[in-house]
C-alpha cells in the first residue's frame, strides 16, 4: 500500500464556480506571493490555495459539510496540494505542517473503513477520492459562510481581524461533531 498523505496530496481540489468571481478573484491573489508583483487592492489571501484552505477550516469548525451539488460547474486553480506553500524563495512560508493537519482532519471526518482497505476489499484511489469530497465538501461549506456573510454586510472584511473573528466565533458556538 501506498502511503495515502502521499497520493492525496497529489490531488487538485475543486471548488464551485460559484466562488470563483465572488471570493477567488476578490479575496486573493491569482498568482500568489511569487508571482507577479502588482499592488493587491483589497486582498487578503496571497494565493487561492490559501483562501482555500481558511474555507476549508472554517467549514470544518462550523460542521458545514456541503458537497458540491452534481449540476454545478466544478473548477480548480490548477494546483497540486503538495505544491501550496512549497518554499522556494526565502520570503515563502512552508505549508507542509498544515497540510498534514489537513490530512488529519480529513481522516477524522471521513467514513473510511481502513480494515477493508487493509485487506484489499477497497483500493487507495477509492480513500483518496473520499478524502478529496470531503474536503470539497467542507470548503464548499467554508466558502458559503464567507458568501453570506459578504452579502450581509459587504464591508465586513475590512476589519483587519474579520476572517479570525469567523473562526473563533465558530469554535465558540459549538463543539466538533466526530460521525
């Protein structure tokens, strides 16, 4: 068997398209923080991955599993997941710590029955496409929180601690659910 980490972290992530005009291009940068060095007017993520990734927990903090629904136009940033916060100039930070807690979080949440997998009734790429719905599914979730709170009240980002406020408030409203 494979090391799973490895093959998952091959994957691309999808996301609505939804998201793509309304948080994407709004929220954060489309060619990250080595890429080109043009003035980022109200940007808060430096990359699409990073954007994300913050989905990704705060639609796991507030239990939003929402999978994608199968008539929507799925989308990518053309980016492996073991590629975000790949270091390759000093100023970059290495994300590699926060994938692995991706990961972990994603094997927690996910309905995997790893004795059918040690056996061999269930293949790797089954695991690793679980693994990759759950995590769309809780940035899907993650991303609609930001929309709505966007459509409540358009200048709620402008607040320098806004997207913290949203995740500390979440952990405070209620308790992880394990399934």
């Amino acid at each position: 068997m494979e090391n799973l980490f490895d093959k998952w972290k091959t994957k691309i992530p999808k996301y609505s398209e939804e998201f793509r005009d309304t948080l994407f291009k709004s929220l954060s940068e489309k060619y990250g923080a080595e890429g080109d060095k043009k003035v980022s007017l109200g940007k808060h993520f430096s990359t699409n991955y990073e954007l994300y990734t913050y989905a990704f927990f705060l639609g796991l903090y507030n239990n939003e599993y929402s999978p994608l629904p199968g008539n929507v136009k799925k989308v990518d940033f053309s980016h492996h997941i073991q590629y975000w916060g790949s270091k390759t100039v000093s100023v970059r930070k290495d994300f590699t710590k926060l994938q692995e807690y991706i990961f972990a979080a994603l094997i927690a949440k996910s309905n995997i029955d790893f004795i059918a997998l040690d056996k061999g009734e269930i293949i790797e790429d089954e695991v690793v496409k679980e693994l990759i719905n759950t995590m769309e599914a809780y940035t899907h979730g993650g991303l609609t929180l930001i929309k709505e709170k966007l459509e409540d009240n358009s200048s709620y980002f402008l607040n320098p601690t806004s997207f913290l406020d949203m995740i500390v408030g979440s952990s405070q409203k209620q308790p992880l659910k394990f399934n």
